[in-house]
C-alpha cells in the first residue's frame, strides 16, 4: 500500500520553492500549487521547505520544518503558506523631529528595532501600521503607508511616529 504527503502552498507570493523530505530534494513547487510526494510506509520523515536555487522572492513563510508519520494507504497534508515581505529603511520620529532610538518594533516579520538615531530596517508582509514600544509599554504608532518596492525593498523615508510625547509637547509638532 503506497502512501506518502501532499505538499501544498498557498499565498499570493510568487518564487519557487523545493520541497524536501529527510534533508533530500524531492520536488519544486510555487505559491498556487500542490504535488503528492510518494513515500514508504512507517516511517517517520521531517519535511522542509526553502527557496529554490535563483528565487529572488522575499516572502515570509512560518514554521518551515514538519514531522510526520506515515501509515500504509495514507496521505497527509503539508501545507505552507507563502506571504510576500519587503524590507523597509526608514527613520522614526517624534512629533517634534527627534528621533525615537531603542524602541521595539511590533508588527514586523521577525523582531526590529530603532538604534539611537531612530533609523530603522523592518521586513513586514501585508500590515502597514507598526507599533513601537520602550521600556515593554506601547509608545507610538507608525503608519508606513503605500511602499515603493524595487526587488523587495523599499524606503519609507522619515515617518513622525503618532502618539508621542514628543507629538502632544505643549508648542505642537513640528513637520518631518
């Protein structure tokens, strides 16, 4: 009895992407499609997805290493989704021009974080609204807007980040 896993995957993100079964390569396949990949019974196999040789997509895809087991007459179902990333430069700022340095940025692929001049380098997916934090406490929003991407990078430029105690200063904000 043949038995084995459908790989599929999903999202809107283009590239390709080689499937591998115990560290092996066993097929390439884009965002939109699935393949059944043939495997013996009782067994236990890890299956890992990564960028196929000359992808030039960014894109964010979680959890990329699975473990299954297979009995004889089954299939299971692998599934990735496959979500499209840019990386974004920019700096944040106060309402009142000064940078916002050591904040935590939330509402990113992975962790970032301003250095001491509030310069910033953030990969984020579909959300456009990042929240910067100090000291564990919400700080600040900061509202990317539309991007520019050239290759999967973009420049958000300098952005005042709304919320502040910079931004509500008695005297008003200054413009960045």
């Amino acid at each position: 009895h043949a038995s084995g896993v459908i790989v599929k995957l999903t999202g809107p993100a283009g590239g390709r992407w080689t499937v591998f079964v115990d560290s092996s390569p066993r097929t390439t396949l884009r965002a939109g499609q699935s393949q059944l990949v043939t495997l013996a019974p009782y067994k236990t196999y890890d299956i890992a997805l990564k960028p196929a040789a000359g992808n030039d997509t960014m894109a964010n895809v979680a959890n990329l290493r699975r473990r299954i087991v297979l009995y004889p007459g089954t299939a299971r179902t692998v599934e990735w989704s496959v979500e499209p990333v840019t990386v974004v430069f920019g700096r944040a700022v106060g309402g009142d021009g000064a940078p916002i340095s050591g904040a935590v940025i939330e509402g990113v692929v992975g962790t970032g974080e301003t250095d001491e001049r509030g310069y910033f380098q953030v990969e984020v997916g579909k959300r456009r609204l990042l929240t910067l934090k100090r000291d564990g406490k919400p700080d600040c929003t900061l509202k990317l807007g539309d991007l520019r991407a050239q290759k999967g990078f973009a420049r958000a430029g300098t952005v005042v980040c709304a919320g502040t105690a910079a931004a509500t200063r008695p005297g008003g904000p200054r413009g960045g």
